[in-house]
C-alpha cells in the first residue's frame, strides 16, 4: 500500500501543478482585460441610457479586436525626436456604433451592446462561466485525490467524467470564443466597406486550445483503461 501511496502522491503534485498552470493561463488571459471592459461597458450604458431619456434611441454597441490586413493610405505619424520619423501601422480596431433603433427597449438596447446582437451578448457572457466551471472542475479532481490518498484507497472513477467534461468545455470555449470573434470581424467588415480599411473576416481557431482540450480527453481515456485493467485484475486473482 505504501508504494501506491506513493504513486499516488506523485500523481497528485502533477495534477496541482499542471492545474495551476492551466489556471494562472486563464487568469493571465481574462483578469488584465476585465477593468479595462467594465469602465468602457460603464461608459457605453451612461451612453445609451442618455439617448433614451432625450426621447431618441440608439443602439450603441462595441465591436472589439477587429483584425485589419489593409488601411488607408494616409499613414499615422507620430512626433518623435528630432530626425526620427515614425509610422505606425493599424492591426487590430475596437470600434463603437450607434445607430437609430425607435420602438427598442432599454432592455433591448442594452443586451445588444456588445457586436449588435442579444445572441453575441449571451455568448460573450457565457465564456467565463464555462472557464468558471472548468476551474470549479479541477478543484472537485483534487480535493477527490487528496481523499483517496488520505484513505488508502483508489482514485474515483468520477474523476474520470471530471477529466473528460473539462476537455469538452475547454475546446466548446475556445470554438464559441472564435465564433464570436468572427461575426464580429464580419459585421466589422461591412461597417468599413468603401473606408479604406480591410478586415480580416475569416474564421481562425486557436489550435493550441483545441490540442489541450484533445490531451484532456486523450489522459482520461488513459485513466479510464488503467481502471478497468486494475479491476479486471481484482476480478483474475
């Protein structure tokens, strides 16, 4: 029993560290950018709160990181020092639309203020609840480790469901955040038809997610075939 103690200890210092490390990317990814969005969410609903009291409605809606491949000719300049000269080159956009919307409740406006769409608001809001319950996942595994270390007995068979839910709901994620991404790119690119600027519009995936979500899944299949082996052992002897 002591060397299965053992293994099981050394297993659980990988779970924790590798749960740690998927955490802090999660953290690194969302936190920076969660201040900066509730001002200008803020800012956006003083405006559209505004412009239904004055008795004329307008829906006003953010579409952010706008992929542009091509701008205007006109370059940006910015001062420098003297016999410096620098350009800068635009990439990304975050743009802000109002448009008329008469007949349009508070309500309505206000769960279109994110790409135009009550769909695209729900979508953008459902992303941290599933990273929230991937991170709610991972504790569940660990606390189950720490028991059955604690006890002496084998790991439970749920932890395997545990692994293989955050697999799914890691790639589930990252597809509807690449979703979103890419109607608002679309949307973005008929806005600024004719302006100079040329959006990317396609739909890109990142492949990095997508892999760790598939080695979630491909390490609880793993855990699930050394359980059945381990009982069809019992089973033998």
């Amino acid at each position: 029993m002591q060397n299965k103690k053992s293994l099981l200890q050394r297993l659980l210092v990988i779970y924790i560290t590798f749960f740690i490390v998927l955490v802090a990317s999660i953290a690194h990814g969302i936190l920076p950018n969660f201040s900066r969005g509730a001002a200008e969410g803020a800012e956006l609903g003083n405006d559209i709160a505004e412009k239904w009291k004055s008795g004329v409605p307008r829906m006003i809606y953010m579409l952010g990181d706008i992929r542009v491949t091509g701008q205007p000719e006109t370059a940006v300049e910015i001062a420098a020092a003297p016999g410096v000269e620098i350009k800068a080159n635009v990439r990304k956009l975050a743009l802000v639309v109002e448009q008329n919307a008469p007949g349009t409740s508070p309500l309505g406006l206000a769960f279109r203020s994110i790409g135009g769409s009550a769909w695209l608001y729900a979508l953008v809001l459902l992303c941290p609840l599933l990273y929230l319950a991937i991170i709610v996942l991972m504790f569940v595994i660990i606390h189950s480790l720490r028991r059955s270390i604690r006890e002496e007995r084998t790991l439970d068979k749920r932890n395997v469901w545990y692994l293989r839910a955050i697999g799914m709901l890691t790639i589930v994620t990252e597809l509807i955040s690449d979703t979103v991404d890419w109607v608002m790119n679309s949307r973005a690119a008929e806005l600024l038809a004719g302006s100079g600027y040329t959006v990317d519009a396609g739909f890109h995936v990142s492949y990095a997610m997508i892999i760790m979500g598939i080695l979630i899944l491909f390490a609880a299949e793993v855990f699930a075939i050394g359980q059945n082996l381990s009982e069809e052992q019992k089973l033998t002897i």
